[in-house]
C-alpha cells in the first residue's frame, strides 16, 4: 500500500513496540546523570547539522512565501500561550535568519482566514516590513476555516512572474485539520508542478493527506510538530536553500554595488531616499548618507534592495559573500571519543573534560580539536574553520 501511493515506507510512531528509553540514561562511576545527560544534548545538536546534504546545485536567489492558516484552530492553546502567538513569535526569529543567510532573497506573506487569502507583504528583501507587518497580524480575529487552495492560487500567481533563475518556493503553517476550497485542489497542485514551485508544509495538529500529496508531487518537504522546541526546528531546517529543480536555468545577473557619493571631500548633499518616499506610515527626509545606485544615481537607505527607477538590484560584497557559503559549506568535522586528543577547544578556549564532553570534533584539513558548540556555530553562523583561517595547523 506504501509503493502504489508513493508513502514513505518508515512506521508511525504508533506503529513501533515500545521504547523504552529510560535506559538511554545511565550513571556513571560515581552515580551522577550529567554524563548521559550531556551526551543526549550532544546528539540532539549534532542531528541537524548531520541532515544536511553537501555537492547539491542550490539556488542563491530564493523568493519565499510564507502562508500561515488565521482559522479557528489556531487559538488551541496545545503550544503556549496559542498555536498563532507561538507561531508569530517563531516566524520572527524565522525571519531574522532567512535574511542573515540568504541576504539577497526575498520573502512575502500570506494569511488564510475565512475561506479566503489575503496577502500580508509583497516580495521583499526587507526584514522590517515583515515583522511590522506580524504585530499587526496578533490582532486579527481567528474564526471559520482556512482555503489552502485560494492561498496557494495567491502564491502562484506571484511566483509566476519570478525570472526563471530563481528559486520558487511555498512554506505553508498549517493548524487546520480541514480545508475548505472552491473546486479540485489537484489541478493547483498540477499547476505548482509545472511552474516548478517547491511547497512545504509544517502542520501543528496532525498529518493531512492532501498537504502531504502537495509536498511529494512538488518534491517539498512535510512535517508535523511535536512541541514549541520542534516546532522551531522544523521551521529553522527552511532557511538553508533547498536544492535547485533540474529545470531551473542558469543565468548571468546584472548586479549594482552602491557607494557613498562625494564631492571633493565636501559633505554629501541633503536629498531623499526612494525607498521612503512613498511610504505613508514613515515618509522620506532629508538626510545626507545612503547608498546610491551606481546607474541612476537613486538614493537608498538599506541594502539589499532592487532599484524602483531602474531596476538594477543594488547589494554589498558581504551579501555575496554570506549568499555564496551555502554551496561551499565547511567539511563536517571528525566526531572522535574524548581521549585528551586536547586540553582546551581551539575556538573559545574552553576545558574539555570528559564529563561534559563526551565527544570532540577535529578538523580534518588542520587537525584542530573542538567542542560541540563551536562545531554547531562554525557550520551554521561562521561557516568557515577557525584553525583553517588563522593558518594554525595541529599535524606534526
């Protein structure tokens, strides 16, 4: 039954003998629980990082839109204080990460409520704007069902006309059990196949068949939340870009990089930023700094940001730069038992002890040694290795 409907084979939970994993924890030779403790933190650290694949084609330009179900089912109060607070709470951190690491993509918003979908944010480069735009969202009313269908349509029909260079993808927060569409949901999901959008869904009541055929015939991913911690998880595993379609094409994109207009050494003149300019809530003023593009002279506040008169999108070195890692990404380190291979990490100089570390990661290019921590944060934040960089090698 699994292979004609293309399921995954794996058991449900319920589907397994017991566990009995209260034996996972045991004591050590002087009856303390720390050791074990620490080993099971270790590994749930390490899972992440372990998940990710390495040499896959990844797109650097992402245009994402986050649709989040507004019904009723989202006052149940199973994740604290309600499923919309929570969520609300997760997608600003959500949205803080995804600009940090992918700073030249762009991200809009969509809520599902009363049997229509309503859009949030267009697609833009801009953090604030979102999260702005989430404050506002705390108070809106949560009645009737959600229309996956209407959401996706919006979706789509926004992506449509993203270059075919970019990456497209859907990120849908389900809390719904039901869905309420005006006709047949297959003939979107035919549609989102063939325009090669990625849609993914992370449900927070149960799995839903049909949110599970839209992820397998858009080859996205699907899973359902445990806790608020899980939750947090299955949405940060979204800010790495997924790997690019086969059908997605390569192409040489025209790029600007700002500078700071002078004029012999005199301070800049006063004049107005375009991205404020026809912005009610916070009009332009007068200032004198900014980033000016380098085709049409147009003044900017912020970076990244696509040119509203000529259309060159405008960006820093160090936006490349944080865009390029994920398709060079640090070789995972060597996971060795604690044998005193060294007295302290390389990275933050703390002890190793055999206690608390139960495991350390050597560096297999400069055979420096170094604890959990700064293993995760080398790999995720910093993506380059401390010993590689400092030319500090540890072989004899």
């Amino acid at each position: 039954m699994a292979d004609i409907d293309g399921e995954d084979p794996k058991e449900y939970r319920w589907e397994t003998g017991y566990e009995k994993t209260w034996e996972a924890i045991k004591e050590d030779d002087d009856g303390l629980l720390d050791g074990a403790i620490a080993e099971i933190i270790q590994k749930a650290k390490r899972k992440r990082q372990a998940q990710k694949t390495q040499q896959n084609r990844l797109g650097m330009m992402r245009h994402l839109y986050i649709v989040l179900d507004c019904s009723e089912s989202m006052t149940v109060p199973d994740l604290k204080p309600t499923r919309m607070l929570c969520t609300i709470k997760l997608l600003e951190i959500f949205i803080e990460e995804f600009f940090d690491q992918n700073p030249i993509s762009q991200l809009g918003l969509i809520l599902l409520k009363g049997k229509r979908a309503e859009k949030l944010t267009e697609l833009t480069g801009t953090s604030k704007l979102h999260l702005k735009a989430l404050e506002g969202a705390s108070k809106i009313p949560l009645t009737s069902e959600p229309s996956l269908q209407n959401g996706l349509d919006l979706a789509m029909k926004a992506l449509k006309v993203v270059p075919s260079h970019a990456s497209r993808e859907i990120l849908i927060i389900m809390g719904s059990l039901t869905t309420c569409d005006p006709v047949d949901i297959n003939s979107t999901i035919n549609a989102l196949k063939v325009d090669n959008i990625r849609c993914s869904v992370i449900s927070l009541s149960a799995e839903i068949h049909v949110c599970r055929h839209l992820t397998q015939q858009t080859h996205g991913s699907y899973g359902a939340v445990l806790d608020d911690a899980h939750f947090r998880d299955q949405l940060l595993a979204h800010v790495d870009p997924p790997p690019a379609a086969q059908t997605q094409e390569n192409s040489l994109i025209k790029m600007g990089f700002p500078h700071a207009k002078m004029d012999g050494g005199k301070d800049p003149p006063l004049s107005m930023c375009m991205c404020h300019i026809e912005n009610t809530e916070e009009p332009s003023k007068l200032t004198s700094g900014g980033y000016h593009c380098p085709q049409c002279f147009s003044k900017y506040c912020e970076l990244p940001v696509e040119c509203q008169t000529c259309g060159l999108t405008l960006v820093s070195a160090p936006h490349l730069a944080r865009s390029y890692h994920h398709l060079f990404p640090v070789q995972h380190f060597t996971e060795l038992e604690f044998n005193a291979q060294a007295a302290n990490c390389y990275a933050c100089q703390k002890p190793l002890t055999e206690a608390l570390d139960k495991y350390v990661y050597r560096c297999e290019k400069c055979a420096q040694v170094y604890c959990i921590d700064c293993d995760i944060f080398i790999h995720e934040t910093l993506h380059t290795c401390v010993g590689c960089n400092t030319g500090n090698s540890n072989r004899n």
